[in-house]
C-alpha cells in the first residue's frame, strides 16, 4: 500500500476515512468493473481488497450504507502507513463523506 491508498478496518472510533459517495446507475455492471479493477472480481483465489457494505455518515449527519472496499492483504494493519487525518488526497471536497471503521 505504498502507492495507493487501503481502507484498514479497525475498532478505534476516532479512526475516521473520509471518501465519495457516488450513486451508480447500473450497479451490476459497474461493480463487476469495479470488482476487477480493485482485483477482487470472480475467481480471484487471494483479493486484494473485498466489497463490504459499511456505514457512513454523511456531512449533514445522516447515516446510511455504502459499499465499500476493504483492504484484505494478510499484515494489512502493520505494514499500512496511518493517514493522517483521513484524507488520503490530502484535500477537503464538499462532497465527502466521515466513515467509521470497524475490526472485522
């Protein structure tokens, strides 16, 4: 994960990734092109990262779900670099969104 970011669950509240919400028009198709591209598609014997629906929280508050990917890698917690602050681009968008993590 040194080139890219890796959302790493974890049971720490104040462990807050900040993302996206998009709504996708042709979500069968766009998940199996999404699926491949994050190398988590059919047939892939190790994913790199699995599709989990998580709760977000959005900047008005409210809190829904969201599908999301996960970083699957074995070490994934100790070889993972803590992005501070939660924003791996390192900007503020109006658009984004505060996602709790979890432990699995």
């Amino acid at each position: 994960m040194k080139h890219y970011p890796g959302l790493v669950l974890s049971d720490d509240a104040s462990d807050i990734v900040f993302g996206e919400l998009v709504r996708l028009h042709r979500p069968d198709e766009s998940f199996a092109t999404l699926d491949e591209y994050e190398g988590c598609g059919p047939g892939v014997a190790s994913p790199q990262y699995l599709r989990q629906l998580l709760p977000v929280t959005r900047d008005d508050g409210t809190v829904s779900e969201a599908w999301t990917y996960v970083y699957n890698l074995p070490g994934g917690k100790a070889e993972a670099d803590r992005v501070g602050g939660g924003f791996w681009s390192g900007r503020l968008r109006s658009s984004m969104l505060a996602m709790p993590t979890y432990e699995r």
